[in-house]
C-alpha cells in the first residue's frame, strides 16, 4: 500500500510569490491535514479536510489556503510569500472511522523563502 | 482545549541504557494519546498510540508507553537504547471524536544515544 506522497519534496521561492503543494493521501483514506514544522514553533496545525470541506482550521493568516479534491488528493497553498514562511509542510492523512486519530505522514515539502 | 508539554527538548543515554522520554497532556474529554518518531529529513512516523484501552501500550522498535491519568502522563519508555533510536520524538493527543485530522503536539524531544 503506498504511503502519503508530497510533491515538490523541495523548493525555493522568493518574498512575495506564491506556492501550491500537494499531498496524495493513503489510498483509502478520506481525512487530510497539513502541519507547518520550523525549528522555532514546532509542529503546527493547518488545516484539516474530509470530503473535499474544511472541517478543521489552525491560527494561521488567510495567506495560507488548502482544498481537497473528490479522490481525496490535497493542495495547499501560500501567498505573497514572507521569510517566515521557511519551513517544513507536512501532510498526514487518516482513516477516519477506522483508526482513531493516528496519522500516517509524508516526507513533506521543505519550503524556503529567500 | 487540549494541549501536551514535552519535559526536556533534549535527552542524551548511552547505548543499552534506558530511555524515558516524557510526556504530560491535558484535555477537557478522554483522551487519545500518540508518540511519534522523526527521523532527519523525513515525516513523522507512529510510534504507539492510547485509544482508552490498555494502559499500558506497546508499540514498535521496543517502546512502550504507560497512560497514567491521575498524574495526566503519557511518558514513553524502552529498556535498552540503541543506536538507530537517535531521532526526535513526539507526543501528540487528540479527540478522535470530533477531530480526526487535528493533533495537538508537543514540541519534541530530541534523542541522542552515546555508544
């Protein structure tokens, strides 16, 4: 069974531009979220999506978007990027209804902005 | 709300020594309780996890975990430290019920083991 897969895995942008990444969920799996890991805050919480809505939403300004669509395959995506936006986005997916709460991650997208 | 404190950002025992990483959550429902292992450049990987069965959880590589809920603590454990186990270590919780996708995680305890 394939795991999570994130595309790109690295990249570099410039202040100001744009970025979409992707995440392929477990095959099966309904329930997508992204996490945001710097070295100086740690693992934060997105978004979460299930059935192509948000269901979940973390602290993070409008800048930060996501959708999922019907085979369950999730994009998310940053505006005018900022220095701060350096870091490793992580997408998990679950299976939700069948085991409770564990995620299953990616290798993630390492983003950085220069 | 929910929220989980990781006692020492850093933890260092040598090789075949014994490794107790520790982990205290805090909920307003049961529970669901997870460790995780990050290894350099790679995603997180699930250790062992609570779902409000045993108490005392057993997961891969030789690591278990105890839930205690009169001390809040989930802390993790394994008796022999090996080499292969340096890497980050996670605790997360969350309540299945109504957040399947949103963990609340702690900020992590990096393990270092001498040979």
């Amino acid at each position: 069974k394939a795991g999570v897969t994130q595309t790109p895995r690295y990249l570099i942008k410039t202040r100001g531009q744009q970025v979409t990444l992707s995440c392929s969920p477990i095959s099966g799996h309904r329930s997508v979220s992204w996490y945001q890991q710097t070295p100086g805050q740690g693992l934060q919480f997105l978004f979460e999506y299930f059935s192509e809505t948000q269901r979940n939403k973390g602290n993070f300004p409008g800048r930060f978007s996501g959708r999922q669509f019907s085979n369950s395959r999730s994009e998310m995506n940053v505006s005018t990027l900022e220095l701060g936006d350096s870091a490793l986005y992580l997408c998990a997916s679950s299976a939700v209804g069948l085991v409770a709460g564990e995620l299953f991650f990616g290798e993630g997208s390492r983003l950085t902005v220069l | 709300a929910q929220s989980v404190t990781q006692l020492g950002s850093h933890v260092s025992v040598s090789e075949g020594a014994l490794v107790l990483l520790r982990c205290n959550y805090s909920s307003s429902v049961p529970p669901y309780l997870f460790w995780y292992v990050q290894y350099p450049n790679q995603g997180l990987q699930l250790l062992l996890k609570y779902t409000s069965a045993a108490t005392l959880v057993k997961g891969i590589n030789g690591f278990e975990a105890e839930f205690k809920k009169s001390e809040t603590s989930f802390h993790l454990t394994k008796p022999s430290a090996h080499m292969s186990d340096a890497a980050e270590y996670f605790c997360a919780v969350s309540d299945y019920n109504t957040n399947a996708g949103k963990s609340t995680f702690g900020d992590g305890t990096t393990l270092t083991v001498k040979p």
